[in-house]
C-alpha cells in the first residue's frame, strides 16, 4: 500500500503543555482524509508537524516516504497548506493575488497563465476576480484561497478548516471543489474540521480526535455501524462518554 502521509506515535508539546499523544495514522494516496473534533483537539498541530512548519516532539511522520525533520524542503515541493486564517493581499484583485502566487510555483509565463486560469475556474468567482480583495466577502475570499492552494495541482493538499465560518452556499461549494479535484487529479487532501456532518460527507476516511489523541478511525460508515450512530456527531458522543 502507498501512502502519502505515515504518522506514527508522533507528539508535541508545547512547555508543559501536551498537544499531540501518540497520534497514529495512515492517509491512502488520491484520498480525501479528515482529522476531526472539537476545538483544542490537536487537529491544527497535526497539520503543521505534517506540513512542516512544527518539529515534533516525538515520534515521526512522513509525507510521500520523506521524513518531516530530514526532508522538510522535498516535502514542501509536494504538498500546499492552507491555514485555517489565511488571507489574501487585500489591494491586489483577484487575478492579481493567483498571479503573484503563481509565481513561485510556475516554470514559465506559458505554465504560469495554465495555472492561473485554473485557479479562476476553481475558484468559480468570474468577473470577480478582477476587483480588488479587499471588497470580498468572507466566503469568496476562502473560495480564492482555496483556489490559489489546488492551482499548482500538489501531491498532497492540507487544508485546516476548509469552510470554517462559511455560510451554507459557500461551504458547499468548497466542498464541491475539494471532491471533484481529488477525482479529477488524484490530489491527497488532509483537512481538518470540528464539523462532523461536513466531514461525514466529504471524507473517505476519518480519526476522530479529543485532547489530543485519535480516539477512533475509519470510514463514516463503519464508524457509524460500531457505535450503532447515524451520523459522526453521535459517535464522537459515544466516544468521549458525553452521551
């Protein structure tokens, strides 16, 4: 089997603080993962270690078979990371902004103009993309970012809270952007979210997360048949004995 993410034992601590404890996972190659629970989780430190931009403390991880303390300039050629606060240049316009960004990814202005007309397609937002970023709502502004992290077609996408404060219509169509990319290009996606019923749609695979640890790990449905649950929510419930 290759994988394109191997975790294992992997942890971290912040001084005195435990954010990561034994955390254990496998993420297939061309398939959507998501790390889920609430906030505090671990699900962030997760994705940073992953995305190189923490140092475990413990444990190891790789990404495509590359170590993520030995390799971490190799891993950053294959993979975008999309934080769940990421911003866009305000007083560039849209084409603007995946131009500038383009840049570092792109060989020449042939591949360059190829990656930006795909990102404008992603990004679904038209016209729109010539006004500046400034006068974007919430949402488009998460559809371009989104957009500016799929145009370059990466090995391996990690998304932190993809739809995170998103109102329906937009949640839905990053939603729709994520799982047809992943049909269409064989991209890996890793994400997060603390919204279950979300994630339950979009995931092939799922580790449910809490303080840290995964408390349990599978596809929706056999997480659904062996705690007897109709949905995510209710396991995660079952789980952690709130219930």
């Amino acid at each position: 089997m290759a994988y394109a993410v191997e975790a294992d034992n992997l942890g971290k601590r912040f001084g005195d603080i435990v954010a990561l404890q034994g955390l254990t996972f496998r993420v297939e190659q061309g398939r959507i993962f998501g790390l889920i629970g609430p906030n505090g989780a671990g699900k962030t430190t997760s994705l940073r270690i992953i995305s190189t931009l923490l140092l475990p403390t413990s444990g190891s991880a790789r990404v495509f078979g590359h170590d993520v303390v030995n390799d971490a300039s190799e891993i950053r050629k294959l993979i975008a990371y999309l934080p769940e606060e990421a911003s866009a240049y305000k007083n560039l316009s849209g084409y603007e902004y995946l131009q500038f960004m383009g840049r570092f990814n792109s060989q020449d202005k042939h591949d360059l103009n190829k990656m930006v007309d795909d990102a404008a397609s992603i990004s679904g937002l038209g016209e729109r993309l010539r006004d500046r970023v400034k006068t974007y709502s919430k949402g488009m502004k998460r559809r371009l970012l989104v957009a500016r992290a799929l145009m370059n077609r990466p090995k391996l996408a990690v998304l932190d809270e993809p739809t995170g404060g998103l109102d329906v219509l937009h949640s839905h169509y990053v939603r729709g952007i994520i799982k047809e990319y992943v049909e269409k290009h064989g991209v890996t996606v890793l994400l997060s979210s603390h919204n279950m019923l979300e994630v339950e749609y979009l995931c092939e695979k799922v580790a449910l997360m809490n303080k840290g640890k995964i408390m349990a790990e599978g596809t929706p449905s056999e997480l659904k048949d062996k705690y007897k649950a109709s949905n995510l929510e209710e396991v995660f419930t079952e789980i952690v004995g709130l219930a």
